[in-house]
C-alpha cells in the first residue's frame, strides 16, 4: 500500500511538468484549426487572435504606465535639484524594458517556428500562438509588480 501511495505522489510532483504544453502549442491556434478546414482561414483567425493578444497587452501596458506615474510623483531619489520625478525615471525604464521585451519575443518565437520548416502550412500560426502565449504570460509579469491604480 505504501508502494502504491508513494507511486502516486511521485506522479502528482511530476504531473504539472506533463501538462505543460510547447510555445507553440495553444487554445487559439486548436480553435482556428477546429472552426475552419481552409489553411488561410486558419492564418487569418490565428492572425485575429493575435492581433487581439497584442491590444491587450498594450492596453495592460498603457495603463501601468499611466499608475506608476500617477503612483511616484516625488523627486527622483528624493533629490531636490532633480530634474526628473522618480515616476518619470520609473516610467522611461518601464517602457523601455517593454520596447526589449518586444524584440525578446520575436526572437524568441522565431528561433522556436525554426523548428519546422519555413515553407510548412503553419510556420507563421507557430509563430503567432508563441506570440499569443508569451502575451499572455507578460501581462501576469507585469500584474506581477504590485503597481496600484491611479487615484
């Protein structure tokens, strides 16, 4: 019985790295797969989805923006001769981090579509649910520095 248990709760620790799924693999690219036979119809609603993906994370990115301004009007490094808030320094680097994060991700989902060949029916729909779930993952990053909403 100890055996069986111990079997069991082994496969438990482990389950969670199982379940995990590719970055090219998602729900977005299965439904467009599912909805409609013709590859281009494919391209064109994972394409959707991607583009839906991005506003998201643009409008998450807006409007942290927006807070961490709001949130840090004093000087920056409490220095009475700056010239800068620190919410303007905190803002410049926030956004320029996003504008790295970007080319991150191309890169990335590009080297991960290398894995099968360009002229594949769905080189770009890896490319694009790559895209999809690192979009998807940056927004909780970003959730994930605490910043409050503007009051």
């Amino acid at each position: 019985m100890k055996k069986i248990v111990l079997i069991i709760a082994t496969f438990m620790l482990h389950f969670p790295m199982l379940a995990s799924a590719a970055l090219y693999e998602g729900s977005e690219a299965k439904a467009c797969f599912a909805q409609y036979a013709d590859p281009n119809q494919q391209e064109k609603c994972l394409q959707q989805k991607k583009n839906e993906s991005e506003s998201q994370l643009e409008g998450v990115i807006i409007e942290t923006n927006k807070n961490i301004k709001a949130n840090n009007v004093g000087l920056f490094n409490g220095k009475e001769d700056a010239a800068e808030t620190s919410g303007e320094v905190y803002s410049k680097r926030f956004l320029n981090a996003q504008t790295l994060w970007k080319q991150y991700r191309k890169n990335l989902c590009l080297a991960v579509a290398t894995e099968i060949n360009e002229d594949a029916y769905d080189y770009q729909a890896f490319i694009d649910q790559c895209e999809i779930n690192l979009n998807k993952r940056h927004i909780e990053e970003i959730k994930m520095m605490g910043i409050l909403p503007a009051s």
